[in-house]
C-alpha cells in the first residue's frame, strides 16, 4: 500500500489503543542516530499534518451534514403540524428534530470525527515536543564533543 493508503486507513479506524501505538511508534528517539531522526521529523510531521487536515474536513462535513437534517427535520415537522390546533414553539421543533434517529446517527459521526481531530493534533503536539527535544539533544552531543575534543 502507498502512503496515502496507509495514512487515511489509520485515520479510518482511528481509536485510542491506535491512538496509543502511534505514539510509541512515532515519538521514539534513537539517541545514537539522532541527524537521521531530525532529517526524518520533518516528514513524519508532514505526514501527519496531511491527516490532521482530513480529519478537519471529515469533521466539518460531518457537522454540515448534522445542520443539513436538522434543517430538514424542522421543515418536514412544521409542514406536517400546519393547521394543528396547537402552534408550535422553536423548542418544540428543535426538540423534534433532535429526537429522531436520523439526527443521532450524525450527531454520533460529528462526535467520532471530532474524537479523531483531537488524537491526530495530540499526536501533532507530541511531534514538536519530540522536535524540541531532538534539537536540545543533538545541541548537548556538540557541547559533549567539543568538552571531549578540547
């Protein structure tokens, strides 16, 4: 599989023991080869970034779908209570609109989305952590070499 495969797939089944496992495999820091790791940052945060930005517009479509049913839900309850005796109130209508199942599956997929915008911006802000880290890791090898070579 390519990049792009791999990388939508993980977003695709996204749960926090992958959540977990991302972090273990990509915040990891090999000490002895630390040029590599920072050559290597740069990409991986690229990567993760491209995620992060799918995740965004899952979530915003997922929210766009949301206020597209309940609009709908609103309009189809008022047309079929026209001439009822009973006028009814805006809280009756969004009461309405946010009972039916329609409105629970989307409201469930705008939660699950949102869910993986956070684990995908934890995984981002436990990605320049690392960077940090890596740039004061590879500055204290020269202060070390430099005291060790006089």
């Amino acid at each position: 599989m390519d990049k792009k495969t791999i990388l939508l797939d993980t977003l695709e089944t996204l749960d926090f023991e992958k959540y977990l496992a991302l972090c273990d495999d990509l915040l990891v820091i090999n000490k002895s080869d630390l040029i590599t790791e920072l050559s290597n940052q740069s990409n991986r945060y690229g990567y993760w970034m491209g995620v992060y930005s799918e995740a965004k517009k899952r979530k915003s479509m997922a929210e766009d779908d949301l206020s597209l049913c309940v609009s709908r839900e609103k309009k189809d309850f008022r047309e079929s209570n026209k001439g009822s005796i009973r006028k009814l109130t805006a809280n009756d209508i969004t009461a309405h609109a946010e009972s039916t199942s329609a409105y629970r599956e989307l409201k469930q997929n705008l939660t699950d989305a949102t869910y993986k915008v956070d684990l995908v911006k934890g995984l981002l802000d436990s990605m320049s952590q690392r960077h940090g880290m890596l740039v004061q890791l590879s500055a204290n090898n020269r202060e070390e070499a430099k005291l060790i070579n006089g």
